[in-house]
C-alpha cells in the first residue's frame, strides 16, 4: 500500500482513553505498565491440550459478556474517557467522527463489524458530540493505528477540528482460543509448553485528535502531536510458505520518518512485540535496514 500524502503540520492529541486488563482508564494502565504489571492468570474454565488451564490477560472487572458486547464493554469507556476535554466546552462543535480498528472475521469472532459500529454510535449519543461511527477492517494488528492515519490526513486536509480513534480486541472467546493454541501460538500451552506463543488478552485504546487550529481555539492541553503516519502492506505473511523478511514494517518506518529533521534520530519506540518470532523477525530487519534512523 504505497504512503498518501497527509497534513504538512502536526495533529494534536488532546484526549486518552483506556480499558485494559491491568486498568480501568488510561493513567492506571499506564501505571501498571511502568510498574512491571503484567496482569496475566488462569482462564476460568479454557484448558490447553495437556489439560492446564490456560494463561490469558484477561480484564478482571468485566463479568461474562461475550462476541460484540464484551467489545463494547471495553470500548465505550474508553471512548467517553477520551472525550472528556470537551466535557466543559461551551461551543457546539460538529459531530465529531469516529473511527475504530477492529480485528477481522475469526473462529469465536465472526464478523461483528457492523455491530458494534451501531452500538457504539448509540452507546455515545448522549454525548451530544459524537458523530457517525466508520470501523476500519482487515488491517489485523495494525488496525488501529490505520484509523489514527485516517484521522490524521482528514484532520490536515478538511474542514474538522477533531476525530475520535480507536481500537478494540478480545482474544478470550473460547473458540478463538481454541483456534490460536490450533495455530501453535498460545504461550506456555500444549504439551510442548510452546514457548514462542502470546498471552491471549483484551484491551480498548481511544484518542481524541484535534487540529491545531482547534486546539488553540478551545484552549485544550496538548499531550503531543502526532507529525505524521503511514501504512504498508507485508506481503510475507505468518502461517504461509514465504519468509517474512520485515519489508512491510521497512516501508512504513521509513515513509513515517520523511521529514525530520536532518540528522534527526529516533531515540525511543513504543511497539507491540507480543513474544512471536515472526514479529522480532520483521522488527529486527527492519531496525537493521533503518540503523542510522535510531540511536
């Protein structure tokens, strides 16, 4: 997918919103990360195939909602966390879109896309702010973060002020486990103790992006700027007969870096490498090809 060309400037981040399995919002999740939280422990009832009840990261204050609802349990506070800034404003601003990556059609999980665009969009009506819900599918991991793109041209190239993004998963339906420990990629399961799996888990993550303009307009704290964003496609993919050599996460470092600076260095990377090593494989590749990008 080659790089579109976005906003010459900056988009502001003037709104976070979190509900993890180490956190109800977004500070407490991020202090549970910073103190070594992992959060991980025995599923209730899922066992592997050697009989051991399987580890999982799972959100201990949702009870037993399951498909589209638990999604939905997760998101929508995150949602109206990170909406929060605008809770005083006196000014009616447009409905504000919102974007939301969800992960594609799977055992445990079949396509519930449309589902959740239409509970969400209602479940935040009362917001008096939100306007239509857009899910963007069929990006996999990099879903949410290919609705922070989108956010991130429409917000430097149109007319709106603000763009709510956002991503929610649950690994935890007990078909997806079944599925996942089928495709070898639970960690610790079987009778192997497979050690190059993940730990199943759960999460929602919203932000709440605004333009510069409206930003100093409506006086909001700015945590950062979002200077720029891309996407690639990985043609190699896992569970296939090719080699994944990180030429799709290459293409996407390299173009999200145009435009630094002269001798810019990246000195801190925030990822999502989860254990598996087809992802330490493109992520080493790729920190290979781009050495003298970082420091």
């Amino acid at each position: 997918m080659p790089m579109q060309e976005g906003p010459g400037v900056g988009v502001a981040v003037v709104g976070l919103g979190a509900r993890t399995a180490i956190g109800m919002t977004a500070p407490s999740s991020a202090a549970a990360v910073r103190a070594g939280i992992p959060g991980f422990g025995e599923h209730p009832f899922m066992i592997d195939t050697a009989g051991n009840k399987m580890i999982v990261a799972r959100a201990p204050y949702l009870e037993d909602q399951a498909g589209a609802e638990r999604l939905l349990a997760l998101a929508e506070p995150a949602a109206r966390e990170a909406l929060a800034p605008l809770t005083n404003l006196r000014e009616k601003n447009p409905p504000i879109p919102v974007l939301i990556g969800l992960p594609p059609a799977r055992p445990g999980q079949p396509g519930m896309a449309k589902v959740v665009e239409e509970r969400l969009a209602r479940a935040l009506g009362d917001t008096g702010r939100v306007g239509p819900v857009r899910v963007v599918e069929e990006k996999g991991h990099a879903a949410g973060l290919a609705a922070l793109w989108a956010a991130w041209r429409a917000l430097g190239t149109s007319r709106e002020e603000f763009c709510l993004v956002g991503g929610v998963d649950s690994y935890l339906e007990p078909e997806t486990l079944e599925w996942l420990e089928a495709c070898d990629q639970v960690h610790g399961a079987g009778p192997e103790n497979n050690a190059w799996g993940f730990i199943p888990g759960e999460a929602a993550g919203f932000c709440l992006l605004a333009s510069e303009t409206a930003c100093t307009r409506y006086h909001l704290p700015c945590h950062c700027r979002v200077l720029r964003a891309a996407l690639a496609r990985e043609k190699n993919l896992i569970k296939t007969d090719t080699v994944c050599v990180g030429q799709g996460l290459t293409d996407a470092v390299r173009q999200a870096l145009v435009g630094l600076p002269q001798g810019t260095k990246v000195d801190r990377m925030i990822c999502d490498q989860n254990g598996e090593p087809y992802r330490a494989d493109e992520f080493g590749f790729t920190l290979v090809r781009l050495s003298e990008r970082f420091t």
